[in-house]
C-alpha cells in the first residue's frame, strides 16, 4: 500500500532530529594562562617535612602522549596520569574541577617502588597550587612505580571552622619498559634468524654436492679398465 503523496512531501521535508546536547566539556590539564611557572620543592627523605630547596618549573603546554614513543597510564578516578617516555621520564599530569581548585593550597607527591618483599620511596615532592604537571627524569626500566597525588585543602583561621577536604588522593602505577634492551632482542633475533636460514642454504648445498658429484666417482666399478 502506497502512502499518500503528502505525507511523503511531509516527511522529505521534515528537518532532522537534533543530536543530544554534548556533555560539557572537562576541565583541561593545562594550568591556567596566568600561572606561568609552577613552585616545588624536592623533600628530602625521612619523617622530616620541612627542608628542601624552593625551585620553579615551566608547565608542560600542549603536550600529546603518542605512541609508540610514549605510553599513558591513568588513575581509577581519570583525574591524574602518567606518560612514560622512552628516554626513561615521566610527565605525571592532574586537573581539577574549578570549585575544587579554589580550596587547594598545594599538592603533596609521593613516589614509591615495589621491592621482592616491600615498597621503597623514590621522592617526596611539595607543589603550587598553580601546578598540573611534574616531570621525574629518571625511573629504572622494569620496576613498578606508584605515584599519589594527594591535593592539600587551606589553612583555617583560628576563628574560623575546619576546612573541608580539597579532595582524596589519586594514585597511578606503571612500569617503564626497558626500551634499550627490546631493541637489542630483535636485533639479536634477526641476526639469529639470518645466521639459521644459511646455515639451512649451507647444509641443502653440501647435501646436494655429496649426492650428485661424489657418488659417481666411487660407485660405478664397471667402468675399471680390464688388464
């Protein structure tokens, strides 16, 4: 049954159905336009806080993980990740909602690796409010390393009622791949595998050479000259 003519100009003619509204988009991990510069210290190892030495940073703008040459490892809760270079550093990258970020006085950074039998830290790091990226130069390929990143909320006043938490801490683990030695196995495994297929070519050609042209020599009595 054939629809009426009008109801097809109708539906030609109906505009489409809209898309669902986009879900806005997340806060970035770039630090804001007006933090040029992100504020740590290095603490040094111990029950101790205090102590380290004031030093300054340029965040890491426009930075992309892409592979091969860099793997992304992220939190349970997304808010922080780590991308592992192959030059062995690692930038570790968080963002924060805005009425989150206004409660942050600083952030605490904890760096531990796993042992046979126990974890072990590697670095305490103190960083700005301002901050949203940190780079460790330098991690060992093959060991398990976990970052946590713990937001700091800010100081009450005395007459004022305790501060709410600025939020839990985010904690991501990866392992660096030993990227130096990957290369030396396959180059290993391609010479191998050359060194295999001639000795393969060298044994076809001596067992064709001893078939072929040493047998006629010494198997065909009959052709002995008769005295």
């Amino acid at each position: 049954m054939r629809a009426p003519p009008l109801l097809l100009l109708l539906a030609a003619c109906a505009p489409p159905p809209r898309a669902a509204a986009a879900a806005p988009t997340p806060p970035g991990w770039e630090p804001a336009a007006d933090a040029p510069w992100c504020p740590y210290k290095v603490l040094p190892e111990g029950p101790e806080a205090g102590g380290g030495r004031l030093c300054f940073r340029s965040p890491a703008r426009g930075f992309r993980c892409q592979a091969p040459g860099c793997a992304a490892h992220a939190s349970a809760g997304r808010s922080l990740r780590a991308s592992v270079l192959r030059n062995r550093s690692v930038l570790l990258q968080w963002r924060l909602a805005p009425a989150e970020a206004r409660r942050v006085r600083a952030f605490a950074l904890n760096c531990s690796w796993r042992g046979a039998y126990t974890r072990f830290p590697c670095e305490r790091v103190l960083l700005g409010a301002s901050c949203r990226d940190y780079l460790l130069p330098d991690v060992h390929d093959g060991v398990r390393y976990r970052l946590c990143l713990q937001p700091l909320p800010l100081r009450a006043e005395p007459a004022a009622a305790a501060p709410e938490p600025a939020g839990p801490a985010e904690c991501v683990e990866f392992a660096a791949e030993p990227a130096g030695m990957r290369e030396i196995v396959v180059a290993m495994t391609a010479v191998g595998g050359s060194i295999c297929v001639m000795l393969v070519v060298i044994c076809l050609l001596v067992a064709y050479i001893t078939e072929n042209l040493m047998h006629p020599a010494f198997g065909r009595p009959g052709l002995r000259r008769q005295p």
